[in-house]
C-alpha cells in the first residue's frame, strides 16, 4: 500500500467522508486538507474566502499540503485543490492520487443541505456544472479514479481498497 494517498475530485464527491471511512478500514490516519486550514487558522472556509478571497485559501491548500508531507495517512482534499499546477505537481510526487467522480446532478442533492462551501453560494445547475467541466482535465490526472455516483461508502471502500493493492 502506498504511504500517502490523496482523495481528489468535486465538491461532494464524497471525499471526506469515503477518506474516514477508508482510513479505519486500512488503518491510515486520515488528514483533511479543510480541517487543517480551518484548525490551524481558527477560522473557518467561508470566513477565510469572504475576508482574504479564493487565491489567498489557494494558498493556504499548498501550505497544508507542504506541511501534510512528511505523514503516512490519507489526504481529503478541497475540490479545488488541483486548480493550481504546483498542487497537483506536490500530491503526484509524494503519492497516489484518487479521483472520485460523481455525476453532477448527485453532487447537488448531497450538497444541498450543506451552505458551507463558498463557491456553490447561488449558483444554478448550469454554472456548477460548467466549473466542474473546467476543473475535470486536471481531476483526470489522478493515478486512479472511481464513479462513486450511487455506490454506498462501504462499496466505494472496497473498491478502493482493491484497486491500492493492484
Ligand atoms: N457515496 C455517497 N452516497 C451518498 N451520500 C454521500 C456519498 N458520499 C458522500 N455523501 C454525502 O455527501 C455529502 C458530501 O460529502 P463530503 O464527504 O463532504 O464530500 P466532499 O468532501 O467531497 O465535498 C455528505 O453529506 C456525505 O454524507
Ligand atoms: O471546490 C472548491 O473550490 C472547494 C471545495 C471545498 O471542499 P470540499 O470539496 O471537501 O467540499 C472547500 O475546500 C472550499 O469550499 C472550496
Ligand atoms: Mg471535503
């Protein structure tokens, strides 16, 4: 298995939650990219996106991943993350990259509920789907990528588990 495993892909995709559940299952401590930010800046995303802007958390998702580098544990990233190329570059060189897809339409009911992402603030199908679009070249550059639309997360751990082993 390998000693770093990075969770990529969409806003409610599932990252954080499938990253849990893997992470009991195989044993690897499991460390949010969000949760690092918001616990070391005691503050939370949307505050640090209405005060400081995108690029600014941006950067602070290249720092969480510079600090993250040394631990052997499973990563949940922000749908953002691979926007930046130096990001993408540090998560391919340090480990195994997963994309978890999931069809728009199901990223939307999970996320509905949920107002703490920014950047899904007022925006119809249209304008989430076209970020999603422009997001997907670099999702794609993942070493493995699964469609967790309508799979439980058991079933995604399984088949997660099985394709690391490969
Ligand atoms: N495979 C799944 N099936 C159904 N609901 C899911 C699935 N994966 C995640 N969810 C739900 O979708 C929401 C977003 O999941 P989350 O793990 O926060 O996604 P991400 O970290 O990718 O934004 C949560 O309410 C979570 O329980
Ligand atoms: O896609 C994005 O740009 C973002 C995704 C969020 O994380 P999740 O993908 O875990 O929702 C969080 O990092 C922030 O709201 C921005
Ligand atoms: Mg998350």
């Amino acid at each position: 298995m390998n000693e770093k495993i990075y969770l990529t892909g969409f806003m409610g995709s599932g990252k954080t939650t499938v990253g849990q559940a893997l992470g009991k299952a195989i044993g690897y401590q499991v460390i949010d990219t969000d949760q690092w930010i918001e616990q070391t800046y005691r503050t939370s995303i949307s505050t640090i996106f209405e005060e400081k802007g995108e690029d600014y958390f941006r950067s602070l998702e290249t720092e969480a991943l510079r600090n993250l580098l040394n631990k052997r544990a499973i990563i949940t990233t922000g749908g953002g993350i691979v926007v930046r190329e130096e990001n993408r570059q540090i998560m391919k060189q340090s480990g195994k990259v997963v994309f978890l897809d999931c069809e728009i339409e199901e990223v939307i009911r999970r996320t509905s509920m949920d107002h703490s992402r920014p950047l899904l603030k007022q925006k119809n199908k249209e304008q989430i789907s076209a970020m999603f679009k422009e997001r997907l070249p670099f999702y794609r550059e993942a070493d493995i990528q699964i469609d967790t639309t309508g799979k439980s997360i058991l079933n995604l751990v399984e088949e997660l588990k099985s394709l690391m082993l490969k």
